[in-house]
C-alpha cells in the first residue's frame, strides 16, 4: 500500500474553505484515494473517494491531479463541526483489505 | 448513524483480567473488521472476518487476543489477562462483499488500570 503524508494539524475560521493535501508519491495504477472523517470518541466516517480528476459529493470535493501522486481534499465553508481528523488513505480496495491509515490531520475550527 | 454498533462503550478493568467486546454489523454486510486506536494515532488492522470465517489477523493480534463470529453475524473481541498496553478505543467496521466502504462503529475504550 502507498504510503500517505499529510499535515499533521490545520486551523481554520468558520466559514472559510479548507484544502487537505496528501502526497502519495508511490500511488499504484489501481490504487483509489480515500477520505475517512474522525470525530472525538467516534468511529472514521467515509467521507469521499476517487481514482482521478475531480470527484465531488454533498460533504467535500477531492482534487487529484493527472500524475496521482498528490490529492487534495476540499471542504467548503466550514463550520464547527468540521472540527475533526481528517484521515488520507491510498490502496486498491477490493472489498477485502484493511484499511490502513495514518496519523490523519487534524482539523480545527474557531469561530 | 452508520448502523454498526458496540458493546460496552467503555471498559475499566484491572490489570490480568478478561475482557469480552462485542460487535453488531450492519445487518447485510457479511464483512466485519476489527481495529484498535491509540491516542494521537490512526486505527490500525486487528482482523477480519468474511461471514463467520476470520480471514486475516494482523501481527498485532497476540496470542492473548481472540475473535468470532460464531454465525456470521455479531462478533466477539476478547482480550485474556490484560495489560496496561492493551488500553485503547477498539473499533468494529463491516462492509459489504463488492463494495470497498468500511462502516465503523462508536468503538470501546478499554482502560487497563
């Protein structure tokens, strides 16, 4: 599995756009890009998935540029209760494989 | 609410004793993960069942550890004479054979005093 990197920890005011990157310089050709959500005392959430371009949903966008070797994870205006981390994953998911993560980053919002 | 849930939310226990988790998957995925988390880390893979049949199970895993699904519906986490270091949030994530979403539920914080 790729290994990920991604920003330890972010601030951001309420309100603003909030832009994730993750660099995964070792993406495979059948490698996908996954975003999970973790809020305190809670299990990670699926947030959003892509293999390339841009994939968009009601949560977040997620930009992925034609080399795949970086991703980026929008969230717009965001509020409170985006306070959470944000956890990059990269692998070919069939179904049967763990899922693998890293350290995440962690997103906070102020008012 | 993803649907997958646990019991207990929370676990104190002393030092060498036994502890059973248990989790329910959401009622029609037939595969069913489980994770521990530490403080300031990411999950990391325990095991994984595909129906009542335990698959994989990750180094991670002593020989202290055990899991079933016994019918391949809820399933069990038991941890025998536990330590200090086995204290983290255990977490349950099931998924649906073909499709590569995992859905984690609340977990259990296990604090081995």
């Amino acid at each position: 599995l790729a290994k990920t990197t991604q920003p330890i920890s972010m601030d951001s005011y309420e309100g603003q756009e909030v832009n994730i990157t993750c660099s995964h310089n070792n993406i495979a050709t059948n490698d996908y890009i996954t975003w999970y959500q973790q809020f305190p005392s809670q299990g990670p959430r699926f947030i959003i998935q892509g293999y390339k371009t841009k994939v968009t949903n009601e949560v977040a966008s997620l930009f992925i540029p034609a080399d795949r070797k970086s991703s980026t994870l929008s969230l717009p205006r965001v509020s409170l209760s985006d306070t959470a981390v944000y956890y990059c994953l990269v692998g070919e998911w069939s179904g049967n494989t763990p899922l693998v993560f890293g350290k995440g980053t962690r997103l906070s919002v102020i008012a | 609410d993803t649907g997958v849930s646990q019991d207990p939310r929370h676990k104190i226990t002393k030092r060498g004793q036994n502890v059973t988790f248990r989790c329910d998957p959401i009622s029609e995925h037939n595969r069913l993960y489980w994770y521990r988390q530490t403080l300031g880390q990411g999950p990391e893979f325990l095991t994984y069942f595909q129906n009542e049949a335990q698959l994989e199970k990750s180094r991670l895993l002593s020989d202290r550890f055990s899991a079933e699904r016994p019918k391949g519906s809820f399933s069990t986490l038991e941890i025998q004479r536990t330590e200090q270091g086995d204290s983290a949030m255990y977490l349950c994530a099931s998924s649906l054979e073909g499709e590569e979403t995992q859905y984690f539920g609340p977990g259990t914080r296990l604090l081995v005093l």
